[in-house]
C-alpha cells in the first residue's frame, strides 16, 4: 500500500496529538519523547509530528505552508467531515462552490493548535467556465496559493 508521509513540526505535542486523534478518529501508533506517528487508513496517510520549540517554529504555517488538505470523493463525504468535526468541538469554517486551483469546491477547513489549517475538500468542477481568468488572478495575488495568508 502506498501512502503520503507528512511531518508537521508542533510547539505542543500533546495538544497536537488530542487534535489529530479527533481530526482523523485514531490513536498515535508510536510515541517517543518530542515524537509522535500515526498510521491513518482513510485517507492512507503516515502523519509525523516533531515537536519544535515556538521559537524555532514560528506560530500557524510559518510561511513554509499554506495549507494541508483531503480530497474526498462527494460533497456528503464533505459534510460528513464537517459533522463529524463539529461534533469533536471544533470550530469549522464551510465554503460552498468557492472557486480554488481553477475548479470550483465545497470544502470544510479547521485549523490545528499552531494554527496550520486543513481542508476537507470535493471539486464539484473541474474544469468551469469563465472562472480561470479569477483564479489566475487570485493565485498571483497569494503567491501561488488558494489562499492568502490567514484567509484559509
């Protein structure tokens, strides 16, 4: 099976690791001291967290990353995920038919204890008329991202 590794550095072990067990219903599969892992099966992901001193983080993305994201498969599965978090005690913010990376999306964003902020998304289109020239713009304004910073 292939999977996604991704490591994140956290100024907060343990905050992280009570956000990540909600955010995707599992347990960490290894804990060492400044080090956890989880073994997430859906979506197949290898989640790494390296505890990292405020000071040498930064606070929310640092500028080294805009977002993180799961695409799923319909708008159900994103209102699924919206429940889902909602329920966890999460604050979320929804987007219906937002236009991002020239498609259109529904999406649910929530954002870890840093401040790094996630989307559960879908594309509803992915290819729409007339919203290229938009989204061109939108992506030179941000730097290349969907989102300017602080906005996701």
């Amino acid at each position: 099976m292939s999977r996604v590794q991704l490591a994140l550095n956290v100024s907060n072990l343990e905050a992280s690791i009570e956000f990540y067990s909600k955010m995707f219903g599992v347990q960490p599969q290894k804990l060492r001291p400044g080090y956890a892992n989880f073994s997430i099966s859906e979506p197949p992901l290898k989640l790494v967290l390296i505890e990292t001193p405020d000071e040498v983080r930064g606070n929310g993305a640092a500028g080294a990353l805009n977002h993180l994201g799961v695409e799923v498969d319909s708008i159900d599965d994103v209102n699924s995920a919206a429940l889902r978090l909602t329920e966890q005690g999460m604050a979320t913010l929804e987007e219906r038919g937002t236009d991002c990376c020239y498609a259109i999306q529904d999406k649910v964003w929530v954002h870890d204890p840093a401040g790094a902020p996630w989307e559960f998304y879908t594309v509803t289109d992915d290819n729409p008329a007339g919203t290229s020239t938009l989204t061109s713009l939108k992506l030179a304004e941000t730097g290349g991202a969907c989102c300017a910073p602080g906005q996701c």
